[in-house]
C-alpha cells in the first residue's frame, strides 16, 4: 500500500486544532482592537491638547479684552486690568503683561520667565503660553501671556493610552477564551469521530459505525464519509473472512477425503515391497513410490491437522500424561537419531486433557526439527516438567541454534531454516513447527524459540494441567 507523505508539520502545526482556532481568532481580534486603540489615541489625544490650547486662548483673550494699557506724564505705562493673582489662582496659571520688548509690565510670578512675545503658543519649561495683544491707543504694543502646566494633559493622554492597552488586552483575552469555546464545541463531534476512530483500530471491529451529527456541515460529511468507509470495509472483510472460511473447509475436505486413497495406496505399495518375484528396476520404483506415498500422507496429515485448527474443529480429548506421549515419541526417534545423543528428564504424573496423536505430533515434530538442524555428537535434550499450574515441555540443543530475528518466523507456515548442519537439507515442508503453535495453542497453551544456554536452540511449550497424577517413579532418563 503506497503511503501519502506530507510536508513536514511547523510548530504551529503541532498545536492542537481547537488551540489554532481560538488563537488565530486572538490574534485577529487583538491587530483590529490595536488599530482602532492607535487611531482613536491619537484622534481623543490631539483633541484634549486642542482643547487645553483653546482653553488657554480664551482666558489669555479674555484677559487681553479687560486689560488697558495707558502712558503717563514721564512716559510710564499705566495697566488697568482684574487682579492677575485672582484670575490665575483658579488653574495654577501664570499670568505676564509685557510689552514688545519683552519687558514685564506685570506678572503674578516674577521669578518666572515665560520668554518674548510670540503669536500662537509655545512652550517654556513645562508651561504652555499663550499670548495675546491688548488692544491699545498706544503706538508701542503690549501683550498678554498666560501660561498653564501641560503635565496634567500628559497623565490624561497616558491614562487614556493605559486604558485604551487594558482595553486590547482584555479584548483579546476575551477573544481567545470565546475562540476556544466555540472552537471546543465545533471540534466535539470531531472527537467523538476520534474515539470512536480509536476503539475501531483497538478492537479491529470494522463492523461498529461512526457517531453522524444531525447538522448538515463538513464534519457530518466527515462522519458519513467515514462511515460508508466502514462498511465497505465491513462488507470486504465478510467477503474475504468468508472466502478463506471455505478455503480452510476445502484444505480440510481434501486433505480427509485425500488420506483414504492414500492409505490404500501406500499399503499396495508395501504389500509389493514385500515380494521377492518383482525385478531389480520394479522393486526400485516400488520402494520410490512408496517413500513418496508416505511422505504426501504425512502432508496431508500435517495441512489436516492446520486446516482443522483454523476452522476451530477441535479433535476428540481425553485425560492423558504429557510424560507418556513424550516417551512415546522419543521412542519413535530413534531411528533418525544418528550420532546425536538425546537425553530426556520426564516428570511423571503430569495429567492435561488432549488429543494423543496431536501432542504426539507436537513433541515428534520438535525432536525431528532438532534432529535435522544439528550435526552428528549434538547433545539434545527432551525435559518435561511441572511448572505451577501448567506443565512445561522443552527441547534443547547446543548447536548452531536459530538464525538472528528468526524466533518468532519460524513457526510461520512453509519456513524453512537450512543449514550446512542440516540431514535433509530441502526434505521438509515447512510445516513442522507451524503444527507444534497449532496444537500448543489448541490445548490453551503457547509455544516460545530461544536460545539455549550452551549457545543452541530452545523451544519451551506450556500446556495447562488437568490436574496431578501422583507418579510411581520420580523421573525417567534415556539415553540415545
């Protein structure tokens, strides 16, 4: 199955959906509210400026319009105006008349300097003047100056500033918490998909269906994608369990309905083998045709025993001693034993409930995979032994042992594992060990590849008991 592969995910792609969401909406929210907060600073800033300035224009102007300037006889001016202490008390103000040299004709503070007269406003050290000409008859001019502190102007325009920044902030805040809740519960149906998603891949069960909301948006199309995903899978899993269902009941037929030609076939053939009157070249192919009648049998045995056990088909039990069957088979071993020297540790009184032939199959098959992967002088060892609950069976050698990574592959149907240590390289079918898990597993119990401590290969085989038999002899030991 070809993968799709996508660009690799920025940080911001790692953060979750709902998180992307509220903050993107935060962040939107927070440049408008900052554009807005800049444009209106500067608008209501300029404006109170403005209005200090006019404020500072009037009085000066009204000032201006109640003071008159006279000359004396020595050529002094001669001011008549309110009193200036009075006029500037209520805002803090400095007041001067001066004329056009900048002489002081009169002033509230005279320490302070408010510089020459000028039109408009200008600023001397943190007062904002403003002048103003009194109207006069006196060709020499005279002016008005009226000076207030700008500093309370600055604190409104920075608390006007601190406001409008408490005002994005908390904006923005609200923003991303309003983000996340509506993105929390646009994204639930989404979650509900994900769980639902989860416990389909947890149980494999293409069968359960996907949560489909009433809505009519893209997470409902969503939904109703991935349940329609589903049930095709669904349907093509049924299909498929189905086809191998009656692939499994037709290994099984055949492989039954196969065992009784065979069988009359081999003992034909066995029954030619015993007359002496057939020619050289006759009695030959007799014994070749028998070698190959037994070795199908023995297939058809082996996909039987496979094909029964995927089909579930258990095989007739009765209350056995694993000790027994293993004598049993390693009786059966010697034979093709060659140089190699077996030695068993039988516990007896071990009882479980089993099929014989199928357990004798189990330990025959691990005794011959031994056999055939070692060289002659290996020592192997056949141990049965109670362990708790469950009676455990090992075989060990101390050859070659299995190939690195092969622990697990090697139960695995038609897998085979030749090596110059093999007795009949490319002679087995592979399926020695896959019927060894078979009927491990069809007995409740499980079946590990090691390695032995002497460097060679180890199978332990666990097998739950029925129940202890008391044993008339502590052990048994053979020696082959």
């Amino acid at each position: 199955m070809k993968r799709v592969r996508l660009k690799r995910p920025n940080w911001f792609d790692r953060i979750p959906v709902r998180w992307r969401i509220a903050v993107t909406a935060a962040g939107l929210t927070m440049v408008i509210l900052i554009g807005f907060a800049v444009v209106l600073g500067q608008v209501v800033g300029d404006r109170i400026r403005d209005d200090f300035k006019s404020e500072l224009n009037d009085a000066a102007a009204r000032l201006a319009a109640e003071t008159q300037v006279a000359i004396d006889a020595q050529g002094q001016p001669i001011i008549s105006s309110p009193p200036l202490r009075g006029f500037a008390m209520p805002h803090d103000a400095v007041v001067r008349v001066v004329d056009g040299s900048g002489n002081t004709l009169a002033s509230t503070h005279p320490d302070t300097s408010l510089g020459g007269p000028s039109g408009g406003y200008h600023e001397v050290s943190g007062l904002m003047v403003a002048t103003r000409e009194i109207a006069s008859s006196d060709p020499v001019p005279t002016y008005v100056q009226y000076a207030r502190p700008d500093e309370h102007v600055d604190a409104t325009v920075a608390r006007m500033w601190l406001f409008l920044a408490a005002g994005v902030l908390g904006g923005t805040a609200l923003a991303l918490l309003a983000g996340f809740a509506v993105a929390r519960r646009a994204m639930r149906p989404i979650a509900s998909l994900t769980a639902q998603a989860r416990e389909i891949t947890s149980t494999r069960d293409p069968s359960k269906r996907m949560p489909v909301p009433d809505s009519d948006d893209e997470v409902s199309e969503l939904a109703r994608t991935m349940d329609g995903m589903l049930e095709a899978l669904d349907e093509a899993t049924s299909e498929r369990e189905q086809a191998l269902e009656r692939q499994r009941e037709f290994v099984a037929d055949a492989s039954h309905e196969l065992r009784t030609p065979l069988t009359s076939v081999q003992a034909n053939l066995e029954l030619l083998q015993t007359e002496q009157s057939e020619p050289p070249e006759a009695q030959h192919a007799v014994d070749s045709a028998l070698s190959s009648t037994k070795r199908m049998s023995r297939l058809v045995s082996d996909l039987l025993l496979l094909a029964r056990a995927d089909t579930g088909r258990r095989a007739a039990r009765t209350e056995l001693d694993l000790s027994s069957i293993a004598a049993e088979a390693l009786e059966e071993m010697r034979s093709i034993a060659g140089g190699r020297r077996i030695e068993a540790d039988l516990a007896q009184g071990l009882a479980l409930r089993g099929n014989p032939d199928e357990l004798h199959r189990l330990v025959l098959n691990l005794l011959e995979n031994a056999v055939r992967h070692t060289p002659d002088g290996t020592r192997i060892e056949l141990t049965v032994r109670p362990d708790g609950d469950d009676a455990v069976m090992e075989v060990t050698d101390d050859g070659p042992g299995l190939p690195q990574g092969m622990e697990d592959q090697v139960f695995d149907r038609f897998v085979r594992g030749e090596g110059p240590a093999d007795t009949a390289a490319g002679g087995g079918s592979g399926l020695g060990l896959a019927i060894v898990r078979a009927v491990a597993e069809a007995h409740g119990g499980s079946v590990t590849a090691g390695t032995s401590h002497t460097g060679g290969a180890r199978f332990t085989i666990r097998l739950p008991l029925a129940g202890r038999v008391p044993a008339p002899e502590p052990s048994e030991r053979a020696n082959l």
